[in-house]
C-alpha cells in the first residue's frame, strides 16, 4: 500500500513538472496509518496531493481506499533529481529516462478520464 502511494505521488510530481526530473524517489514516510488489509481481488484506489514543494522535495498528502474504507493514510516527502547534477556524463541516460517516462504516462492514462491524462 505504501508502494502504492510512492507511485501514485511519483507520476503526480512528474507529470506536474512536465517531467522535469529523471529521478523521483521515496525519501520519508510520515504518519503512515494503516486501517485495514486489502484482500486480493480488491482495488486500492489511491489519490494524491501535493502539500509543499522546495527546489528538491515534494511532500504530498496520500490516502488509499478500498470501496468507501480508508485502508491507509500518510505523508510522503520524495526526491526528485536529475543524474547528470553530479555526474554530468549521465544527461543523455536523463534525457532517455523522461522520454520513457513520458510514453508510460501516456500509456497508462489512455481513455481513464484522469485529470493528468491531458498532461
């Protein structure tokens, strides 16, 4: 569930950056709460939402919901870089990563009438 979150807050960084960022990574839970365990067969939905942001760290609100339950809640700070910062070699492995990243988003969003899909 907690995967779930870091992703779901991943996508949502990127795709709010016009994926600026090559890396974007889980750096501190915060509050995690758990309520209840998701059975198999079951969908987590998860939402995300972005409570501050500096030059380097987002911190987001998360919760995930099985039905009307909320199974978990927290807060999430992740890193977002780009590899070339310290090591200037590496733009075009940055360069390839948004490029990815951007046709998984496109994929992943066809026809789910998200507010992101248009990003």
């Amino acid at each position: 569930m907690l995967e779930a979150m870091t992703q779901a807050a991943a996508w949502l960084i990127r795709a709010s950056e016009d994926f600026a960022h090559s890396m974007v990574l889980l750096k501190e839970a915060r509050g995690v709460k758990y309520g209840q365990f998701v059975e198999p067969g079951h969908t987590l939905r998860v939402t995300v939402e972005i409570v501050s942001q500096t030059d380097r760290e987002t911190t987001v609100k998360a919760k995930g919901m099985v039905d009307e339950r909320l199974t978990v809640q927290g807060r999430l700070v992740l890193e977002r870089y780009n590899l070339e910062e310290k090591q200037p070699e590496h733009a075009m492995t940055d360069a390839l990563l948004k490029k990815q990243m951007r046709a998984m988003f496109r994929l992943l969003n066809q026809g789910t009438g998200s507010p992101l899909a248009a990003t």
